[in-house]
C-alpha cells in the first residue's frame, strides 16, 4: 500500500543558524554557533552561519517556494539571540517581529508551523554565564525563553518542539568536542545530557500550566537515533545492538517515557550519571505529546566487551566505552555525501521498535534526508540519488505504518541546502538547491516528486 493516513502531515524543516543569516542584524545577540564558526579550523573551508540562506531577507520566497511543494506543514527554530539577545535579559521586540511575520506568512498558506525553541545556538553569555548546559540553573534559563515564545507566539503556533536532538548537543559538544562548546569528557555529556532533559521538562510545565488550556497546542521534543542491526544472531550481538539503542535513543526517551534512563545507563555509566529527583521525575514523566524523531543511517552493532584492540570502530564517540559496542556498516550499502549509509529497512525497524517500547506513541518525524553532492545543469537539478532515498525511506515508513506503528507525520532535511555546522556549505541536503554566491534558490526534482506525493497522499507517483 503506497498511501499514506488522510491526515498525514507532510512538512519540510529547516533551523535559525542553518538558514537565516543577518547574524547582528535586528538586535540580535551572539550564539555559541557565531562564536565558534569564528575559530580558525573549526568549520570547514572557514565558512560561518552569518549569510547562510539569507532566509531573514528572503523568507517570502522561501514560503513561497513551500507553498509551490504543497507541504501543510513546516519546522523551523526561532534563534534565542534573536528574541532575547543575552540570553536572560531583555525581549527584542525586532527578533520577535521578524518570527511573527513568518508565522503569519506560513497561516496565510495554510502552512502549519512547528517550531523548535532550541535548535543548538546558546546564546553565548549563557555560555560564559552558566558554563552552558553544564549549568545547574541553565534550564530555568530555557524554561524563561520557552514562556517568553509561548507568550508572543502561541496565539498561532500550536505544535512546539522544546529540543532539537540533545543526543547530538551532549555527545559532539561535551563529549566528542566537535561542536560548542568544544568540551572533550566522559561525563559532561551525562551532564548536559540531564540538564537539557530538565529544561526540556520545566519548559513543558510552563506550557501545560499557563498556555495549553488556552492555546489548544502541543509540546514535545525531537530525538535523534540511527538504527543498530545485530550484526550476528548471537545473543551478546543481540544485546549489544539493544544497549545502543538505549545508550543513544532511551537516554533522552526512557525519562520522558518511563521516567528514569535506562538500567543498562545506569549500571554502566555509575556515578557519573545523575539521579532525578522525585519531583523531577514526575515532571519528566509524560512530558512529550509526541514522539519526534529525527533519523539518517543505520550501522550493525556487535558485542565488543572482551575486546580491547585499539583499531576497533567503535563509533558514537569518547563514551563509547561504556556501551562496548563495535559498529560497522555493510559495504556493499550505498553511502550519502556524509557518509551515511542508505538504509531504508532500517528507518522500518526503528519505528517499528519504538512502537513498541513506549507503547504506541504518536510518532513525527521531524526528519529524514540525505546530502548529496547536486549540480545545477541548464538551471535544473536532478537528484535522482535524493529521490531515491526519499522513496526508499517513505516507503519503509508505509510499512512501518501498516504493521501498526502511529507514525502521524514527516518532515523532509532540509526545505533547502544550508549550512551543514561543521561541513560548512558543503553538503547539501536541500530539496530546494541554494547558489551561495547569489543565493538562488532552485527546486530540485526531489522537491517536485516530493510536491506529487503530498497531492496524492501516496507514493504511487510518477517519477
Ligand atoms: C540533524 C540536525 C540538522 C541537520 C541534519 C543533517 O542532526 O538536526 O540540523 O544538520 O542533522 O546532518
């Protein structure tokens, strides 16, 4: 079956450091992603998100060009420097003008907005305030900016993602280092990890008790996981493969969930693993109105706790120690410009097994895509390798769908190429390509098979 459920969202997504540009612009203060693309070596080619899409300028086009693919749905992220510049201070009235002019835009087309508060741009004084997200009260920080969004624009937004991916802030900013705020540990990441679950929870509260009545909306959070295949039968694969699913997706999933990380975190990772309160837990519990997923790859996972050899692919970073997982991929899967491989029955199993682990949840993904190296010819761009993807990965969330997983929407990576953080501008996972010297958008063949499916509500397209 090649249809999808009558009222399927179909939505595009997109984030504020990603594509919007006019960095000082409008008030707007600095996020650690300023701050860090700045640093010599950190970006590739030197590239920072300051032009970026130049979205702040041309957001009319851009919803234009969504209007164009037929999309009833799009997510973005509001900049917290745009709307409170230093983070805790003062409101821009400037920041919150330029978000509420979209939001209008998007209703206008029957676009309906989902919008992410914290798509990983900190403000920077919070950085060098409360040490980020290693802070004990930076999550009453975020509680204070989620309450000032609601207020300004939950009259018309009505669907509120808190976080974007915590896994990855956790892992690549605090555990791996590679993104901001660059720390190298094998505890912070359990840190911050548990402090963005806490602005996640305290945010949520704030809407449920102030605005949902009123407002009619809902709240939930985007978590990121690939999927682990066992790569053997074996029951020590078997397990390993659980236990990295657990380590990467139950780590942010099982509090929401079942109100506490999962039991192979904590026999694991001991002490440097923080405990919830009593009080925390209960606010934690049931705080998502829906399960968002982000999802890209799939790797195999095999038991690794007698190894010790040193060239193990170990893969998901500086904690991997406490998962002794080895991951690989098949080599005969084709791979992404990232280096992801393609895997469609993946996408499948990992629905399939969140259906089941937290019992039936309504599932948005909040993306899927890939990047590809496109080329314009003769001012066209067929990314057959994209629309490839797309039909795989669709497909395997039909099925998912059919054996009995609540999948309620999806979100296309990305509306348009933009800056992929530490890749710079290039990797492009746009349906829409973006020429950055004249910042030209245009719909690639992805975009226009995407627009025939959302007609039809169905993969049954031509193309
Ligand atoms: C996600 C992230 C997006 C985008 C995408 C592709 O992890 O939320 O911002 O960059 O990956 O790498």
């Amino acid at each position: 079956m090649a249809e999808f459920p009558s009222d399927f969202i179909w939505g595009t997504a997109t984030s504020a450091y990603q594509i919007e540009g006019g960095y000082r612009e409008g008030g707007k203060g600095i996020s650690i992603w300023d701050a860090f693309s700045r640093i010599p070596g950190k970006i590739m080619n030197g590239d920072t998100g300051e032009v970026a899409c130049d979205h702040f300028h041309r957001f009319e086009e851009d919803v234009q060009l969504m209007k164009d693919m037929g999309v009833n749905a799009y997510r973005f992220s509001l900049a917290w420097t745009r709307i409170i510049p230093d983070g805790t201070g003062d409101v821009s009235e400037e920041g919150i003008a330029f978000y509420s002019k979209l939001i209008d835009l998007l209703l206008e087309n029957n676009i309906t907005p989902w919008v992410t508060l914290y798509h990983w741009d900190l403000p920077v004084a919070l950085e060098f305030e409360k040490g980020g997200w290693l802070g004990d009260d930076i999550s009453d920080a975020f509680a204070h900016y989620a309450d000032v969004c609601f207020s300004h624009f939950g009259d018309r937004v009505t669907n509120w993602i808190t976080l974007n991916e915590p896994w990855v802030v956790a892992m690549l900013g605090y555990g791996q280092g590679v993104f901001p705020p660059g720390i190298v540990s094998n505890e912070a990441p359990y840190i911050a990890g548990h402090n963005l679950l806490l602005g996640h929870a305290k945010a949520v509260d704030v809407y449920r008790n102030k605005y949902q009545d009123k407002q009619k909306g809902q709240i939930g959070i985007a978590n990121n996981c690939d999927w682990r295949e066992p790569l053997t039968d074996s029951p020590d694969d078997l397990a390993a493969a659980e236990r990295a699913l657990e380590f990467f997706l139950a780590w942010f999933a099982d509090p929401i969930y079942k109100g506490d990380y999962p039991a192979s975190m904590r026999e694991r990772v001991g002490e440097r693993l923080p405990e919830f309160t009593a009080g925390e837990q209960a606010m934690l519990k049931d705080s998502s109105d829906f399960f968002g997923l982000n999802h890209y790859t799939t790797m195999y996972a095999a038991d690794a706790t007698n190894k010790n050899s040193e060239d193990s692919v170990y893969g998901n970073g500086g904690i991997s120690e406490d998962q002794d997982v080895q991951l690989s991929v098949d080599p005969s899967w084709s791979k992404t410009t990232m280096n992801w491989a393609v895997v469609p029955w993946g996408f499948q199993k990992l629905l399939e097994w969140i259906d089941t682990r937290y019992d039936h949840p309504p599932i948005i993904v909040t993306e899927n895509g890939c990047a590809f190296d496109d080329k314009p010819e003769n001012g066209e761009v067929h990314d057959a390798e994209r629309l490839d993807f797309y039909k795989g990965y669709l497909a395997g969330c039909r099925t998912a769908i059919s054996n009995g997983a609540n999948v309620k929407g999806y979100f296309a990576w990305s509306f348009m190429d933009n800056f992929e953080w530490v890749f710079g501008y290039s990797r492009r996972f746009g349906m829409h390509y973006v020429d950055f010297e004249t910042l030209e958008r245009i719909p690639k063949s992805s975009a226009k098979w995407y627009a025939r499916v959302i007609a039809k509500n169905s993969l049954d397209v031509q193309g």
